[in-house]
C-alpha cells in the first residue's frame, strides 16, 4: 500500500483514515479486525480517542504499516529502524520545493555512485 508524500495527512488519526480507506475499509471492518468498536475508530480517526496509544500496534498490523508510519507519517514500506538522521532527512526533503528535491536525489545518487 502506498501513500503519496504530498497527500500524507498530518495526524495519527487522519493517517488512519486514509490507510484504511486506501485498503478498502469501513470503520466497521477496522472497528472487528482490532477488537474495538466502529465507535472508537471513529474517535481515533477524528483525534479524540485517549485509548489509541493502547491500540497503535494492533491498529498498524491491522493496516500493514508500522507504528512510526501512523505516528510520523514516514513512507509508507520504509524500513521501521529508520535512524535520526535518516528522519531528519526524510522531513527536510518533505519541506522543499520540486525543483530542489530533483537537486537533493540527483546530489545523493551522485554521493552513492562514488561509494560503489
């Protein structure tokens, strides 16, 4: 499953949302597969559920994402073990425009290249 860069939403709960509508889900579908009702998904989804930190393991296998995607929006299939430095250059890019992260991919496939 994927999540565009630009689309990612900016809260746990409207991260939820969308990766549950990206599987196919209805609040009821996600509500059964982690054992709570469509009631609490609902308050999850709209960032007003204290129980939600009790749930995030159960939530993100349910969506097959790790918690750090839920919790950071962190790209979706990135490695869960992702180091700080490594974060902050996933959200440094995030903050550029176009033409500078053409610049920023051009610059770090040039820096791989030379350590072949």
């Amino acid at each position: 499953m994927e999540i565009s860069l630009s689309s990612r939403p900016d809260t746990v709960g409207s991260r939820i949302r969308s990766l549950r509508r990206a599987k196919g889900w209805t609040q009821g579908q996600l509500a059964d597969a982690t054992g709570v009702s469509r009631s609490a998904v609902a308050q999850w989804e709209t960032d007003r559920a204290g129980q939600i930190r009790a749930n995030l393991s159960r939530i993100a296998d349910c969506l097959g994402v790790s918690v750090e995607v839920l919790l950071t929006g962190a790209p979706a299939g990135a490695p869960a073990e992702l180091l700080g430095d490594e974060l902050a250059m996933i959200r440094l890019y995030r903050e550029c425009d176009g033409e500078d992260r053409a610049f920023l991919l051009r610059t770090a496939r040039k820096l791989a290249r030379s350590q072949e």
